[in-house]
C-alpha cells in the first residue's frame, strides 16, 4: 500500500482528490455534538462535506452545530423518523466518491478518513473498510477496545454469526449504495447496519484497517448497548 500521506501531499492533488461525504445523524446529542463535528472538521483530509441531519432533536444540539462556521457543514432538520431514514436522507443528499460515518456521540482520529481513503484507492476490490476503536465510558474512561478482524475471509465469516464492524468507523463506496440499495427501514434498529454489511459482503470485499482511528461512546441507553 502507497503511503496515505501522497494523497494529500501536493496542492494539486488535494483539488483532484475524492470527495468524501460524512454523514452524521443527530439526536439530541447537545454534550458531545461539537466534540464530534469538530473531529470530522480538523481532519487531515479537507475534501468532505459533513452532513447533518437533524432527526427532530428536543435540545440544542442543531443550534450547537449552526454556530460552528464551516461551509462544509451542510445541516438538514426532519420529524423524528429514526436512524435509518436519516442515513438514507443523508445517502440521497451525499455527493462524494466516498461515504463515510460519524456518530454524534463518538470522535474521529485525525487521520482516520485519509487512511480510509488510501486503503480504498490501493485496493480497487473493497468496498467497505472499518477501523477498530477504542471505547470511551459515559464517565469518560478509555480503557477498553473495539479490535474486530481485519482481514475479507475472516470477516464474511464472522458476519454469520455477529457483527464485526464499529458503525461509526465505516467508509464505503457510493457507487455500491447506489447497486444494493441503502439501509433497510423495515428492519429492526438492531440490525439495519447488519443488514446493510452482510450485502455489501455478498457482493464485495471488506475490511478493518487494524488500527484504533475512532473513539466510540459507550451509552447505557444505547441501541448497541
């Protein structure tokens, strides 16, 4: 694999590089919403557009967002439809190469979307990659880990059973959105991300870059909780 710091070395490789489109779906998130804008915001790569959409948040987690000036902030408000219609609002509106997502409550490594982005240029055959995370506690304790396998084989066959991806870590290919279709509403909350990985796999190569890039909030009211 190139080294990833070639895709961003020179300024004419920055105007020609993908553009990656970050998808984030928010729900009253007001105590951690900036923390997570800002992680996608300093990234080492520039060439993104976060959107947002606002799924009928009851706190100030929407005016948090429109007080940060970046015009790569695209913010988008709706009734309380859940998380899969607002990621598929967010697909339909997305406008990059690349799709990548990001949680409210969770926090991006500096270079995770550039190493994303190298990994998927340099193999041609993937179309899905995560990363492994580690775990922050409510209280703000790091002491734990999200290390899935990293490697197609392994993880197709660990798709029978469980699921070997931290949600807010992937990337993905649109143009493979675009042929098996997005998340499936009718599936249950516990599984539409499932759903979703287990047809790109069908279809697709998929990995895990074996590297921690991505902070994910641990929440005792939470789905994957």
């Amino acid at each position: 694999m190139k080294d990833s710091d070639e895709i961003i070395s020179s300024s004419d490789l920055i105007i020609t590089s993908p553009l990656v489109s970050v998808i984030l779906p928010l729900y009253n998130a007001e105590p951690y919403i900036e923390e997570a804008v800002r992680s996608i915001l300093d990234q080492s790569y520039r060439n993104l557009e976060l959107i947002i959409i606002d799924d009928g948040s009851k706190d100030n987690s929407a005016a948090m967002v429109r007080a940060i000036k970046d015009e790569r902030i695209k913010l988008f408000s709706q009734e309380n439809q859940g998380m899969a219609a607002s990621l598929n609002k967010g697909l339909t509106l997305a406008k990059g190469e690349f799709i990548a997502r990001q949680d409210a409550d969770d926090i991006s490594y500096p270079q995770r979307l550039e190493k994303q982005i190298a990994f998927l240029m340099e193999n041609p055959d993937l179309g899905l990659v995560g990363t492994w995370a580690r775990i922050i506690s409510t209280a703000g304790e790091k002491s734990w880990f999200h290390k899935h396998p990293s490697e197609n084989l392994t993880l197709k066959l660990f798709l029978l059973f469980d699921n070997p991806f931290v949600h807010s870590s992937i990337m993905m290919r649109k143009s493979i959105i675009e042929t098996i279709g997005s998340y499936d509403e009718k599936k249950s909350a516990l599984t539409q991300d499932y759903d979703l990985w287990s047809r790109i796999a069908r279809n697709y190569a998929i990995a895990n870059i074996p590297e921690v890039l991505q902070y994910y909030r641990k929440v005792e009211s939470g789905i994957s909780h």
